[in-house]
C-alpha cells in the first residue's frame, strides 16, 4: 500500500537538497512512486504544494508547540511536521487521526526511531487539541508564508495592504489556463467537447483564445484534445505579451529565449502566410520539450536553433520584423503557481538577474530590422527587472522608442496597462504576475 504522505516527505527533502523546479522534483517522485491510483496523486500534490506555499505559516505554528528548535531538527522530522500539520489546517476532508497516523506510519515505513516517531505523534496531536491558538495566517510576515525580505520589497513598493493581498493570493491554488491552438478548433468547440466531458469552463477575462478550469486536479494530458493538439497550457498574460509583437506581417519573427516554446508557438499561430518563426533555446531537456509541442500542435513548421541568444545575435541571420525577448528573471509573478520560487530568491539577486536581462536585450536589438518590434518581457513584478532595465537600454539606444503596449492588446486588456504604456499584470488580477514593454526601432 503507498504512503502518500511518505511520498510527499520524500519529494519536499529532494526539492530542498536539489533546488530543482519543485515540479520537475515532484513529477519524478512521483514517476518513480508508479501511483496506480490517481487519488494518491492528487493527495501527493495537494500536500507538496501546500506545505510549499504555507512553509512559514506552518513552522511558525510548528515552533510554539514544539520545545525542540526547527534548526535543529531533521529534515525529515520537520518535514512530517509540516505535512501533518498542513492537514489538520487547511484539508477539511481527511480525519484528524487519518492525518495524524499516516503521517507518523510514514516515519515508521522510513525507519525512523521510536522516539522520533513519538515527538512527532505528539507535536501533531497538541496542535490538533489547541488549534484555535495557532498562529492567524495574516499576523505577520512569516505567517503570510513569504521571506521576510521579500514582504518588505513589496511593501516598499505597493504599500502594506497591497503586499499582504500579493502574498495572501499566491498562497491560493492557481486557476488552469490554456490557450486554444485556433488553427486546429474553435474556443467554442473545444469548450463544448471539455463540457461534454463534465468539464467546467469559461472564456479567460482577457486573451481572447484563453479558457480558464477552475478546481481542475488531473493531469493535463488526460483533457479531452491533448493530444490532437487543440490547446497548451499558458496564462493569459503571457499570452497578452505575444501579442504585443503585431500587426503582423509576412516576415520572420524571432523568440529568443524560447523556453518551453508557449510564446513561439503563439506567434507560428498567429504569422501570417508567409511568415517564419525562429526558437533560440540553449537547454537541450527544453529544445526536446519545445519539439514534441510543435509536433502536437502542429501548425508552421519553426526553427528552432541550440545555443544562446548571445551567441545567435553574433552570426549572420539577418533581420527579424519582430523578437521577443522573454527574459529569465526572479519569476516573482508566478510565485501563486511555482511557490517554490518565494524560497530560492533573494534580493542581491536581483541585481545578477538584471545585468543578465540587460546582456540579452542588447543581443536582441541588432537583430530588429528597420521599423521592426522588440518586446521585452518578464514574469516578475519588481521595477528592478522591468522599468530599470528598459529606461537604461532607451538612453543607450535611442534608435528605439516604446510604444504604447494597449494598442496591440484586446479592448478587455488594455486596462492592463500602466501610464507608460508598459504591460503590467499581476495575481490581484487573476493573472501570473508579467511586465512587457513594446519598442520600435526608427526607420
């Protein structure tokens, strides 16, 4: 019989070691578990991402009950602490002793000493017993589960209330958003075939191919249409940043940090006849993935090249009428739907993160032809990396211009935007947090 609780042990004690993606950690634990039962999945995940978001609210309310310093503890020890406790606080359907005696049966599969065992044992069950004197979960900075540093940025920046609403909200689990691959069904149909399904759907707010699924716990694969490539998963915003990219025309378009491939296959959706895209993606785990969603998606072929940006702008391409540079960047925005990130950042390293996007946006301008776009974008919320970074590149490139970002979105989106007339999103909106700015070079 699998312990799902025990699982769950061991993927947040990989994660920690590691510091991996918490979801390329969970998906191979999980792999290697062979979880027939797809119940047990969703018990695993439900777990890992909740004591993930909830970590300081729980070792805060962990610390009060327990005589023995977390420092000190062992990694597994306080580990079966946050998950048990996680249970009793925030999953209303399992049994109070079910979270208990599984957690501690986990500890006992893993060969942990009696005592060890016991401490355990005890800590959950006079947390159970005096749960009304835990911590509230909007007391403080460590109970709103963020670090310390990063609530205080945000403060600086949006002001007390806001910042505890950014926190309070990545917290939560985030809707599934996908966009529709138009060029194989309709927005109309597909919701229909999900509902057929007994799927519960709704247009996104904003992007006008985006439908959103709330309370979805499966895996995506096994929505109807997967594999006929009618859809891939992408948050509105980011699919509000590619768009920024048109009017488009019968030219070549470049992504220049391609990742996944969600923005490039996009744009292969949205060129017209006679158009080309250009992937540059340097991780060759990334190139495979972004290769097996062109091939299920279908659609213009796209060219995808294996090395870096830098490297790409110092050879002979030509130019592009549009690049995208979609930077690597703290990931600040999407902490509501990878809340590893909240624990693996800090702020000296913001600076490394902005010299970096700085590096791969001057690669990027000499590769727009005259009159042609360059959008740059991250999903971080912090000025450091998005207004910063902008204003320093316009004063050493004043063969560029911004241009406002609304007149290239949907009349529902423009909103969206900021007086400059950068794209600015955040979870407040129900979206991933992202910062994109549209730029035309002079003719």
């Amino acid at each position: 019989m699998i312990n799902s609780r025990g699982i769950a042990m061991d993927t947040l004690l990989a994660w920690e070691k590691s510091q991996e993606p918490l979801d390329q950690v969970l998906e191979s634990m999980v792999s290697l578990a062979a979880m027939d039962d797809p119940r047990d999945r969703q018990l695993v995940m439900a777990l890992v991402y909740g004591v993930v978001r909830w970590q300081g609210y729980l070792d805060a309310s962990i610390q009060k009950f327990s005589s023995h310093p977390l420092r000190q503890m062992k990694p597994l020890t306080l580990a079966a602490l946050r998950v048990g406790l996680y249970q009793l606080i925030f999953l209303d359907r399992i049994p109070e002793s079910a979270a208990i005696n599984e957690t501690v049966q986990a500890l006992k599969l893993a060969r942990q000493p009696k005592w060890l065992s016991g401490f355990v044992n005890g800590v959950l069950r006079a947390m159970a017993r005096q749960r009304a004197s835990l911590p509230a979960p909007d007391e403080a900075a460590a109970v709103l589960s963020h670090p310390a540093w990063l609530v205080a940025r945000w403060e600086e920046l949006f002001g007390q209330e806001r910042a505890r609403r950014i926190c309070w909200i990545n917290n939560t689990s985030p809707v599934l958003v996908v966009r529709v691959n138009t060029l194989r069904i309709s927005v109309d149909d597909w919701m229909s075939l999900l509902r057929g399904n007994g799927i519960d759907c709704e247009r996104g707010l904003f992007a006008q191919e985006s439908v959103r699924i709330e309370n979805f716990q499966g895996s995506v694969t096994a929505l109807p249409g997967y594999g006929e490539g009618f859809f891939v998963v992408q948050d509105e915003a980011a699919q509000l940043v590619t768009q920024l990219l048109g009017p488009f025309v019968s030219g070549r378009y470049l992504d220049g940090c391609a990742g996944l491939g969600g923005k490039a296959l996009h744009l292969a959706q949205m060129v017209p006849d006679g158009g080309r895209v250009v992937a540059v993606e340097p991780s060759q785990k990334r190139q495979a993935l972004l290769k097996a969603n062109v091939q299920r998606l279908g659609g213009p072929e796209i060219e995808i090249h294996g090395t870096t940006l830098q490297e790409f702008a110092g050879q002979p391409h030509g130019g592009f009428a549009g690049v995208l540079v979609d930077a690597p960047c703290s990931g600040l925005g999407v902490i509501r739907r990878q809340p590893d990130i909240r624990w693996q950042r800090s702020l000296a390293a913001l600076q490394g993160y902005q010299d970096r996007q700085r590096e791969l946006l001057i690669a990027a301008a000499g590769l727009v032809e005259k009159k042609g776009v360059l959008v740059y974008a991250t999903c971080s919320i912090d000025p450091r990396e998005n207004d910063e970074v902008i204003g320093a590149f316009l004063r050493e490139h004043p063969e560029f211009s911004t241009t406002p970002a609304q007149e290239s979105l949907p009349e529902a989106a423009m909103g969206l935007c900021d007086g400059a007339g950068f794209l600015k999103t955040t979870p407040e909106q129900g979206l991933d947090g992202f910062f994109a700015a549209r730029m035309v070079r002079k003719g």
